[in-house]
C-alpha cells in the first residue's frame, strides 16, 4: 500500500492552545488537504481526519478529530499526511502527478533508452528528474519542455534530450 501513498502534507505543530495544528499543505490549493476525508500516516495507517480549516501564510490551521489541547497537537509533529493515489482527481489532459513519473522509461526521441526515473525533486531552481540507467549512477535532468518534450504516462515513457544535446 505504501507505494500507492502520495504525501499531501505535514503537521508543523500546534496553532494557539486549543488543539488547532499548523498543516504545511503539499498541494497546488492549501485547501484541498481539508477536503480528502481518509488521510493516512506513511505507514497507511489512519491519520486524524481534519475537521475543518482555514488558509494561511504557507498552508493552513486546522482542527483534527480527538485533538483538543495544545499538547496532543505538538505530539503531532513532524507526522506526514498521506492520500491514496486512487483519491485523487483524474488529471486534465497533458498534465499529470510527478508520482506518475518515477518508475517511467526515459529515451532519446531516436529511442535510445538512457534508464528510468527514480525520483522527481526540487532543489529551489525547479524540478529534477532523477535518471538511473541500468548498471551506471544516476544522472539529474531538468524537468523542463527544452530537456523533457514529451511524457507519455500511458505508454510509460519519457523522451528526453539529454542537457549536452540541448546547446
């Protein structure tokens, strides 16, 4: 199950001293966390359900289920809020979830096949595809339209021109 767990949030802490948290929202609408109503802990486990919420500066305040002091807040930090894949909106056409990509075939347009994505990151300058190719270490390359002209999540792959082919 856990492979199918996309990380949605975090709880910062506690907010005030009646119980609210400080939720740091991992999604494009902070306000889209308050609204999935089966939240699980890494493990799939259940994690509290919110029960209501309100935006602010880098995510939102929210009440969770059983969560009524300032303490059983704080002892709430650090947990990471996960969603299954499954609940999530079916992406709009050309857009999907960088989650989709992390397993996908990376290959030139002429089809040479340079590994497969591992991971999607951001360091603060954008996101990096992580490329592993079979029995060499992995390379970053940048998750840009120039670098990475097409995704095809359907077919599994990725076409990708590699940095030193785009000068």
């Amino acid at each position: 199950m856990a492979d199918r767990l996309i990380l949605v949030g975090r709880i910062a802490g506690a907010f005030g001293v009646r119980g609210d948290l400080r939720v740091t929202s991992f999604t494009a609408d902070p306000m889209a966390l308050a609204g999935f109503r089966d939240l699980r802990r890494a493990d799939g486990s259940p994690a509290p359900a919110l029960t209501g919420a309100r935006p602010v500066k880098g995510g939102l305040v929210a009440r969770a289920a059983g969560v009524e002091t300032r303490e059983q807040a704080e002892a709430l930090r650090g947990l990471k809020l996960h969603v299954l894949r499954e609940a999530l909106p079916a992406p709009e056409d050309d857009e999907f979830y960088l989650t989709d990509l992390v397993g996908l075939k990376v290959e030139t347009p002429e089809g040479k096949v340079l590994g497969a994505v591992r991971g999607v990151q951001d360091f603060g300058a954008g996101d990096l595809l992580e490329v592993k190719p079979e029995g060499a270490p992995s390379f970053w390359l940048p998750f840009t339209r120039e670098a990475v002209p097409e995704v095809d999540v359907p077919g599994g792959r990725i076409v990708a021109v590699p940095p030193a082919e785009t000068e």
